[in-house]
C-alpha cells in the first residue's frame, strides 16, 4: 500500500498497482489513496489490456495478407475481417498493420494499348495532324480507352467528327474485343449514306484497325482509312 502514496509514481503507475491491489482491497479506497480519479485509472487499464485484446486480430491481419500476396490494404483487409466477424474499423486495421509492418505491395497497372504489333495491313498516316476540317463527315478519328467505374474496367471506342467534335458512334464494352469495333462501325454507318467520298477515318495501329475484316468494312462503304504512325501519340486527334 506504500506505493499509492499520493506524492509518488506516475498517473500509469499508480494505476498499475491500484490494479493489482484491487482483489484484495476496495477500488473506491484505492483510488481514494492513490489521489486517482476513476476515469484516469481506467483510461490507463484500457491502454494496458489494448495489446492482448489485438493478438488475434494481428494474427488474422498477417494471414490474410499472405493468403493475398501482400497486395491487400488496410480497407480490404477490414472487409475481410468484417466477414469472418471481428469488427474492428479501418483506422484500427490501419494501425495495427503499420505496427506488424505491413506494407501492401501493388503491382504496377498497366495502362490498356492497342498495339500488337504489325498484326495486318498498315495504312499509312493521311491525316498528317490536320485536325480540322470545314464540312462534315470528311474526317473521322476513333481509339479505344481503358477507364474503370467501381474497380470495374471498361472500354470506351467512339468515333468523332473533325468538324464539330461530334460523336458519330460509340461502343462501351468490358472487354476490348472486335466485336466492340464492328458494333461502332455498324452504328456510324447508320448516318452515312450507301457509298461516300472523300471521308478519312483515322486511328492509332491498335490490333482491331489493322484487321482484314475491319479494312474491308471500310473499303465498302468507301471510306479511306489513315494511321498514326508508330509510337508517334501526337499523331492521333
């Protein structure tokens, strides 16, 4: 009991032996000695038992993030967590991770591209940069973008028109396939006339533009096809 003496210890150390004292002696008398306000003392019991109240936690952190390859962060570790029933919240998970340093690896993405190689015909660059023209349907430009919407990626293929910016014909898919491609043409095709001249329809040399199928679909409608040329961005509208 001489170590409750009021002018001695720390706040957390007197708490700590308030606890220890209080099976065999009255809390209220305890703190009474110690000149300790209940809320301080179980401030500081709550502080002590943190770390034995986690260990189980930690353990089940550590084998979801191996079970993931390291590549789980904080958030979705949580969610896993709230499936398997242990509520704890992200700041906790958070915390705690940084203590066990645990530092979750993302592999690099890698941005959508096109471009296979010469996987068919190329056309040669028509265009040439003139991104402008003073009639309609003269100059077309299409591409495929890889864009995501709630961790869902999505690929985006329009075609426009040089003379107002107007989208002449898009597709949105999941996945950039050829089909995406054909659907568009068979959309723009729809405001066109049987046979046209003098239209350009420009792209990048992405794998779908330098399909026979695709070059033939072109050639029917008699439109002239024009690529950028290789690794050359400014190329593209």
């Amino acid at each position: 009991m001489e170590r409750l003496g009021t002018g001695r210890g720390t706040p957390k150390q007197k708490a700590q032996v308030v606890q220890e004292l209080r099976q065999k002696y009255p809390l209220k008398a305890l703190l009474q000695l110690a000149g300790l306000p209940r809320s301080t003392f179980y401030y500081y019991l709550h502080r002590s038992q943190n770390p034995a109240k986690y260990q189980m936690v930690k353990k089940q952190i550590i084998t979801i993030f191996n079970e993931n390859k390291k590549r789980y962060g904080y958030r979705r570790i949580t969610q896993e967590l709230h499936n398997n029933d242990i509520c704890v919240n992200h700041k906790t998970v958070r915390k705690l991770m940084k203590q066990l340093g645990l530092v979750c690896q993302v592999r690099a993405k890698r941005k959508y591209n096109s471009y296979k190689g010469e996987v068919g015909e190329v056309a040669p660059n028509l265009l040439e940069r003139h991104f402008k023209t003073n009639q309609p349907n003269r100059k077309w430009v299409t591409d495929v973008t890889e864009f995501k919407v709630n961790d869902q990626k999505l690929y985006l293929s329009p075609i426009l028109d040089l003379f107002n910016g107007e989208v002449v014909s898009y597709n949105l898919s999941r996945h950039p396939n050829f089909k995406q491609i054909t659907d568009m043409l068979e959309g723009a095709f729809q405001k066109l006339p049987d046979k046209v001249d003098n239209l350009i329809l420009h792209s990048d040399q992405g794998w779908q533009y330098q399909m026979k199928s695709y070059q033939n679909l072109l050639k029917a409608k008699g439109i002239t096809q024009s690529m950028s040329r290789k690794a050359t961005c400014l190329d593209n509208a």
